[in-house]
C-alpha cells in the first residue's frame, strides 16, 4: 500500500454513534460555549458528542451547567460520558435535541 493511500484512509477517522461531534479543546470557555450553542440550535433532533476534554474542567464545568441551568432550551436531554461508558469518559458530554 503507497503512503498517500494509508494516510487518506487514517483521515476518514473512526464512525461515532452521534450525529454531530464538536471538539472544544484549545478554546477559551465563552467561544466553547458560543459553539456548543450554535451547534445545538442549528441540529434539532440530533444526538451531540461535546468533546470538551479532562484539563483544569473549565470547559466541560462550562458545558455542564449551561445544561444543568437549562440555558439552551433545545436540549430535550443530556447525557455524561462516565455515566455511560463512552469514550473519553469525563471528558465528553453528549447532547440530544
């Protein structure tokens, strides 16, 4: 196999159970959020997997309570990632809408 055919094969990245993945990581808190908003408002009826990452917790802490304080009233659910088992554990929150 040629390099230029594996590396494209490595690009297509591994399927996901979610109908929409955003990745926060290397983001200030209030653009993560102007995101994750966006995101959420512009795919209804879609399951969200938030990659906000373990690090100090200012983005997933962000994330977190915005749903808590139900800031973004088109999540219809949420789900965290160590109570499910999903990849990345704390370090993912999945949304639905």
């Amino acid at each position: 196999m040629n390099r230029h055919k594996l590396r494209q094969h490595r690009s297509h990245g591994p399927r996901t159970l979610y109908d929409v993945k955003i990745d926060l990581h290397g983001m200030y808190s209030e653009e993560a959020m102007r995101l994750v908003e966006r995101t959420v408002a512009a795919n209804p009826g879609c399951s969200i997997l938030v990659i906000h990452g373990h690090g100090t917790g200012v983005l997933r802490n962000a994330v977190r309570t915005a749903l808590r304080m139900h800031r973004m009233p088109a999540v219809r659910a949420y789900v965290f990632g160590e109570d499910i088992n999903a990849p990345g554990l704390d370090g993912v929150t999945v949304v639905y809408t």
